[in-house]
C-alpha cells in the first residue's frame, strides 16, 4: 500500500486541480453569458406555458410567446418601422434602431406578404403609466428569412392621443431577398 501512496496522492491532486478549473471555467462561462441571461431574464421563465398576458395571435410574435408587461414610470421613446401611412401607426415597436430595410426585416420577423417593407422609421414617445409589453421578436417561417430575435414592444392602443409620433426618417432601402423565394 505504501508504494501506491505516491500515486494516490498524485491522482487527489489531478482530481483537485481538475475540480477548480472545472469550477473556474463554469465562473467564466457565467461571466461571458451574464448579458445574454440578463436580456432574456426580462422575457423568459423556466415553465413551458405563456407568460405573456396579450392573446394568443399577439403573444406567439413573441420568442416561445413570452413577453414581460411593464407599466411605464416614465415616458419611453421606441421606434416603429413602415412602407406607407396605412402602416404608420402600429402596435409593435422596437428599441432597436436599425440602419437598412433588410436588416428591419430580418430582425423583427417582417414577412413580406404582410406589406411592411420597413423603407422608413419614426419614433414614438409613449407617456408614462401605459402599460406595454416587452420581449424577442419570434421567428416567422421560412426562419432562415425572417429569423427574429430583435427587441419587440407591443402597445393596446396606437390610437392613443398621448403617444407622440415623429415624421418619418428614410432608411436605406434594399431589395430583400429570401433564399427560398421561386419565381412563378
């Protein structure tokens, strides 16, 4: 027993060392993924059912129709993206400010049969105590076009006289294109 003595002791200290690194790198790994756990947090619980309280044809334009109803204490300017003044007024809006058309599309899942080319942006300010609904864009099918995952803000009511709508700014505007797009 006594010659295996060295080895036991060399194989506790493997272990040990083996121990702390293993430790250490799920530290770092927390470290390097605390700002992605700290977006989703907002959107994201551990239970499989909604937890967004909008209907279930709003909640599903949601990320697994997940989205966090916040009351604002302060009024909140977010940007809205559309093609003409029939879609001017939406109740989806973002805090994402993007630089092209293609990318608009792409992030806030804008299938094109809905006729939301996103060619221009403007913000909109909305007063303190409305209630709004935050999350993740969801992806809309084919995903590999309209894959998701920007910042998604729903409002009940764009209507509301006390929203303060901006004139629209042009965005860069190019052709957008879905792979899986055939001509007929």
């Amino acid at each position: 027993m006594a010659k295996y003595q060295p080895l036991f002791t060399t194989l506790a200290l493997c272990s040990l060392s083996l121990t702390t690194l293993t430790s250490s790198s799920l530290a770092q790994n927390k470290a390097a993924n605390q700002a992605n756990l700290q977006a989703q947090a907002n959107t994201s619980t551990s239970t499989s059912v909604s937890t967004c309280p909008l209907p279930t044809d709003i909640a599903v334009t949601f990320l697994k129709s997940e989205c966090q109803e916040v009351e604002l204490t302060e009024a909140k300017t977010y940007y809205r993206y559309f093609s003409s003044d029939s879609n001017k007024f939406g109740r989806y809006l973002t805090t994402n400010l993007y630089n092209n058309n293609v990318e608009v599309i792409r992030k806030l899942a804008l299938k094109q049969e809905w006729g939301n080319q996103a060619k221009i942006m403007l913000t909109v300010t909305v007063p303190a105590g409305t209630k709004v609904y935050q999350g993740i864009v969801a992806p809309q099918e084919p995903s590999q076009c309209y894959p998701g995952g920007g910042q998604q803000i729903f409002i009940q009511n764009s209507k509301d006289p006390n929203l303060t709508w901006s004139e629209g700014t042009p965005l860069q505007v190019a052709e957008f294109k879905c792979p899986l797009q055939t001509s007929n």
